[in-house]
C-alpha cells in the first residue's frame, strides 16, 4: 500500500465500527468508511469536537447533522496547492486526500520530462474536482480536464485558481467515451491519460457507464490517444472489490504496443492510530523513458 503521510491540512484521527473521523484544517467531521470493520476503544460519536456527522438514511443516500459552527465551505492546502472543501450529498467534501501519493508520483514524472524540453499534454477523465488536473498543471502540464457534470468542473476551475494556476487547463463538460471517441477521430494525442472512472455513472445526455463492462474496453479506446513514447497512464478506482492487480492487467494488456512498467497498488492514509486505512486502488504504467 502507498499512504499518503505528509499532509499538514488533513488528518485521519481514529476509526471505528465504520466511521472516521477526521480534521479538515480544524474542522472536525465523522463520516462512513467501509473499510472500517472494526471496533475502536471510544466511541466517536460521543467526541465533544465534531462539527458535523453524517447520517445515513434507510432510504438511500444521507445528510449531514451540524453539531457545532460548520461552514458551508472552506480550504486544505497540501504542500502548494489549495483545494476548496464543501461537504455534499453522500458525504463527500470534493477531495479524496490518499490521491495525494499519485499527485506526487505525477508531478515527479511531469517536471522531469519538462527538464528534457517541450511540452506534457495530460487528458483527465470523470476528473471530478480537479486535484489531478491542478496538481499536474502546476507542474508545467498542459491539462484536458473532462467530466459529465458541470458543477464538478466549475469547482475544478476554482481549485485551480486557489492554487495559482491561472492557465494550463482545458475544461471539458462532457461523456467521456464521447470526447476520446472524438478526439479519436481528430488525431489529437497525449503524453500522459488519468482516469477515475466510477462503478457506475451516467453523463449529460443519459449514457450509461458500468465499470466491469466498460472499464477494458475503454482503456483500449484511451491508448489509441497516446503519443508514441507516452509519459505515463494511471487508474484511480474505489469500486468495491475490484482489486489492484485487476487495474495492472487491464493497462498489462491494453498498453502491450508500448514499451515501459506497469505497478498497482492500493492507496490509503496515515492515521492517527498509527494503522493505514486503506481507500482505493491505482494502476499506473510508466513509460520506459521515464520510470522512477
């Protein structure tokens, strides 16, 4: 497992029977995770510092129960970067702060390549907020960022700003597997491809994305918009039981024209508690001009 552990804004301060509890640059919030089946020695909803809980309804879906001063919205930074945290509906914030191992890893690869001359086009699909596409254009990078929903990619633009990075990004509110059909059909290549595709996802115009039916098939479809040495194509996944090495297989074989080294692996976060809590799985192919 690679963990994120540097991080200055945000911590992971205990865990038990499936909820987390964690300080968000000092606002304290306690949220479903479930990776946590086990059971800790406090119980974390008796804590006298939380601002906010979220409830689970029986009905599907949730809400936050505010406790004590919650704001509506307010920033993390993680080394230079910034990021706007607003807790939503299904108790996420707008960052999923583990990523930071793979921001490091790209932004390594990025500034080294850019060491050499010329410029890194990176194509982000289902980008949501947009923490890879402004790590990676602070950097140097010259990002597309594509997502389906528009509110994700005006937040993304505002992530980029509180970052100081005023240009660089291309945003794109569109189905992904309509924009790489296109941008097939236009020749237009990349040196680098992200993807966070979820298990199951809708874009604008009703189209239906299933991430065991689709995932391989579409990785296939990205590699056609790969430049002849390409810098480096990552997978991000949190659908339940969809391991590692089952990212390292689809890229292994959807990438076998291209000469570099694959990896997977699960990511996670340093707690508190001094355990990992593990939140998801990546893939990522290096290209053999750029391995670490």
């Amino acid at each position: 497992m690679k963990c994120a552990d540097d991080w200055k804004d945000y911590k992971i301060l205990s865990t038990s029977d499936g909820m987390k509890l964690e300080n968000w640059n000092g606002v304290i919030l306690l949220r479903p995770d479930p990776q946590v089946i086990w059971s800790g020695e406090e119980d974390l909803f008796s804590r006298n510092d939380i601002n906010a809980v979220y409830r689970r309804s029986e009905k599907g879906g949730g809400a936050w129960e505010k406790r004590k001063s919650f704001p509506e919205e307010w920033t993390v930074g993680y080394r230079d970067l910034t990021f706007k945290i607003k807790p939503m509906g299904f108790k996420h914030t707008g960052l999923f702060p583990e990523q930071a191992v793979n921001w490091n890893a790209m932004r390594f690869l990025i500034e080294r390549a850019k060491s050499d001359g010329g410029e890194v086009k990176i194509l982000n699909l289902f980008a949501y907020t947009g923490a890879a596409s402004v790590a990676c254009a602070k950097s140097g990078a010259l990002v597309t960022h594509v997502d389906a929903a528009r509110g994700m990619v005006e937040r993304a633009g505002e992530n980029a700003r509180l970052s100081g990075v005023e240009s660089g990004i291309r945003y794109i509110v569109d189905d992904c597997m309509k924009f790489v059909a296109r941008e097939i059909r236009r020749g237009n290549k990349y040196d680098a491809i992200i993807m966070d595709p979820p298990s199951y996802g809708r874009g604008p115009n009703g189209e239906m994305w299933k991430i065991e039916r689709d995932l391989f098939g579409f990785v296939k479809s990205c590699a056609r918009l790969l430049s002849e040495k390409p810098l480096f194509f990552l997978i991000n996944s949190y659908t339940t039981g969809l391991q590692p090495a089952v990212l390292k297989n689809i890229l292994t074989l959807a990438l076998k024209n291209f000469k570099g080294k694959t990896e997977a692996y699960e990511v996670g976060i340093a707690t508190e508690e001094g355990i990992p809590l593990p939140c998801g799985a990546s893939g990522l192919f290096t290209g053999d001009n750029y391995e670490n």
